[in-house]
C-alpha cells in the first residue's frame, strides 16, 4: 500500500521480517515503554498477518498484527514518524485484511492515550480502564456485521 508521506506498508512474515518487527517492538515498547521482555514475546506471533511499514530508505518504521481470532495488536510507530499517517495506514491496512478473512469484528486493548485514534476508525470503548504491562488500556470493538 503506497502513501504520500513516502512510506509503504505491506504484509510481513515472522519468519521472513523477523529481524525488522523485532527491532521495531523492542525499540517501542521494551526500551521507550518499559514493557518487560518477558511480556512482548509470544507464540501467537507465527500465526499472525503483520504489517511493516518502510520509509523511502526500506528502513522499517511501524508494525502491528492482526491474531487470527480477530484482535489487533503490537501496534507501534517509531517516534521520528508518529503523526505522519504511519499508525494511521497500518491499522487500515489490518482492518482491511481482516474484512477480508471474513472477521465480523475486530478486537484490540488500546493504550488510554490512544483511544481517540482508535475511535476515528469506528472502534468502541467498553469496560474500565485496566493495567497491561503497566500500562493504562481500554478494550476496544469495531464491529461491521452488526
């Protein structure tokens, strides 16, 4: 998927983008975060569609997965490119990967300071606020079928 903003996002695999979605991850939110390591690292990661975006350079400055029970996660920007459509493009580019695996809905923990990006793409919050990871999060739903 071009963008204007001279950056792509396209479909990654673990096995293949391994090096390139590690890096983003623990660059985001292990070391700017203080995510534990412990927590960042699962065996769902195999079974995942993962976005990677690249700046003009083939650097990569984003990710996000979509789990195969319909949850988005991992969604991360690298701070010189927040702001610049980068979030923006890969959770489209998820939303609409998961339409077409036929998802009826999509699911996602939203760090609280994230909420109103999500709600821009339809997402709805529900349920209190909740620690992960020490982090703040709300759940979130969009829900197309309905």
């Amino acid at each position: 998927m071009e963008n204007p903003g001279k950056f792509t996002v396209r479909n990654a695999s673990w096995r293949d983008d391994l090096v390139a979605l590690q890096a983003l991850r623990r660059e985001i939110f292990i070391i700017e975060q203080r995510v534990p390591e412990v927590l960042e690292w699962d065996a769902a990661d195999a079974d995942c569609v993962h976005a990677l975006a690249l700046n003009a350079e083939a650097q990569a400055i984003g990710t996000g997965r979509l789990l195969p029970d319909g949850h988005i996660g991992r969604m991360a920007v690298i701070t010189s490119w927040r702001r610049r459509g980068v979030g923006s493009a890969i959770l489209e580019f998820l939303i609409s990967r998961a339409r077409s695996e036929g998802h009826a809905a999509l699911h996602l923990h939203a760090q609280s300071h994230a909420l109103a990006f999500y709600q821009r793409y339809g997402f709805i919050a529900h349920g209190a606020e909740f620690m992960e990871a020490g982090i703040p999060h709300r759940q979130m739903t969009l829900n197309w079928s309905a």
